[in-house]
C-alpha cells in the first residue's frame, strides 16, 4: 500500500484535475468539430512541444533546430489541409536530415537530439489528423484513441498509487510501478470494452483488447519522454500548463499512439471494420 499524499502533492493533484476540466473539454471540442479545430490543436500543439523538446535537448535554449521544426510543422499543417499526407510525412524526413546537418554544422546544440524533434513531434500530428479525417470511422476511432489513453493515465495513477509495489523502470521514472501498468491497461480495456457497447461496434471484445494494447504502447510513450527528461536533468517539459507541467508531459502517451494506431488501421485497410 502505498503511503498517504502529502499537502504538496494533494495541492499538485488538484491543480491537475482543474486543468485537466479546462483542457479535456477544448481537445474534445476539437474532435468533434473535426476540420479545422483538430488540424489547428494538433498544429498549435505540436508547436509548443517542439519548442519544449528543442529547450530539453538545447540547455533551456531554443535554437536553430527548434526554428527549423517549427517552420516544417506548419508546412506539415498546410499540406495535411489540402489532404497529402503524403508530402507531409516527405517533409518530416527531409527537414529530420537538413535540421541534422545544419545544427552539426553551426557547431550548437547537439544535432541528433534536435533532428528527431521533427519527428517525434510531426508524425504522431500527422497521425492523429489522418485518423480523424476518415469520415466513416474518424470520429468514434479517434475519440476510441484518445479516451484509451486517458484512461491509461488515470488507471495508471489509481492502481500505481493505491498497490504501490515492485517499480516498472527505475532508473526512467521511479514514479512509475508494474501495479500501476496493470492498472493502466484493465482501465484502458474496460474503457475501450464499455466504448464498443456504446457505440454498437461488431467486436467489442477485440476493442477492448486492443485497448489494453494500447495503454502498453502509451507507457511507452510516456516512458520514452521521461528518459528524455532524466538524459538532461529535466524534471517537467515546462510550465505551460498548471499542475502537468508541459504539453510533452501530457501527449506523452499519443506520442506512441497514433502512429501505432495509424500503422494498424493503414495495414488492415480500416482497422478490419472493428469501429464500424
């Protein structure tokens, strides 16, 4: 069993959930409305987890490797607004090379970090527009996604906080417990099976599974950002958002997810008609 909060954290905790009711309505909001909300939280988004990335890697400093990310995220948003993904995928991996070359060139900051801004940032955008854009299975897919993710958070925090236990990665996040992965993926299954008997789709069953996987894969997201933060003695990404710390600190999990959702649903043609 895990010992009680302290007044800090029970301050921390309810900072968090006041943000949390502030926030989770607008990317709801944006969901739902579809085109243009979603590119323009995605875009917006991705922006100030670039800049977050590129000061983490750049010792608080925002250099010319973050400059250049900012400028392919929105050419990513212009060319995922006329529908070619195609060529926003293209210009993620070419600016992933120039923004090496240049950062190794210019002799500041460290070139590999500030490269793989570019795409730790850009692709998860790209594939979370590009699962809400189909419009047969975007909305109830990408509400499906993200409300797995958010309910591997809060599993992950009930079930880490009450059991306690035998830590998952502490050398990454000491924080984090194999109890509290547990949790995460019963709370992202049950939500994933309960989301299915809602919205009347043909296998609930294997939308709960895949759910389950998918709080698996969103810890690994989360994981990654924490190694991350720990490589540059970094506790939050930033201050951007009260109680959370920076919005890295909050997509953390979608990091992961929407290109492994995205990877599934382009290599099964629909996700096997699983959303209906």
């Amino acid at each position: 069993m895990a010992p009680p909060l302290p007044d800090a954290r029970k301050n921390e905790l309810k900072l968090r959930i006041l943000s949390a009711l502030v926030l989770a309505p607008i990317v709801l909001a944006a969901i739902i409305a579809g085109r243009p909300y979603m590119e323009l939280v995605m875009i917006l988004s991705g922006l100030a987890m670039a800049w977050e990335w590129d000061r983490i890697c750049g010792d608080q400093k925002f250099g010319a490797g973050g400059a250049l990310t900012w400028a392919t995220l929105i050419g990513v948003g212009v060319a995922v607004w006329f529908d070619r993904y195609d060529l926003a995928l293209i210009a993620i991996g070419a600016a992933t090379i120039m923004i090496y070359t240049i950062v190794r060139l210019n002799g500041k900051g460290r070139p590999g970090w500030a490269s793989i801004n570019v795409i730790v940032v850009g692709v998860p955008s790209v594939a979370a527009i590009w699962l809400r854009s189909d419009p047969e299975i975007g909305l109830r897919l990408t509400l499906w996604m993200v409300g797995a993710i958010w309910a591997t958070d809060v599993g992950g925090y009930v079930f880490g906080r009450t059991i306690g236990g035998p830590k998952l990665a502490p050398r990454i996040s000491p924080g984090k417990t194999w109890s509290g992965l547990g949790g995460a993926v019963l709370m992202a299954a049950a939500w994933g099976l309960g989301w299915s008997f809602w919205a009347s789709a043909p296998q609930p069953w294997m939308i709960g599974m895949l759910a389950g996987v998918t709080a698996v894969v969103a810890q690994c997201g989360d994981l990654g950002v924490s190694f991350v933060k720990r490589r540059f003695g970094v506790k939050d990404a930033s201050n951007l958002i009260p109680g959370h710390g920076g919005v890295l600190d909050r997509y953390d999990g979608l990091l992961t997810t929407a290109p492994a959702v995205g990877l599934f649903v382009y290599v099964t043609h629909g996700g096997m008609n699983l959303w209906g």
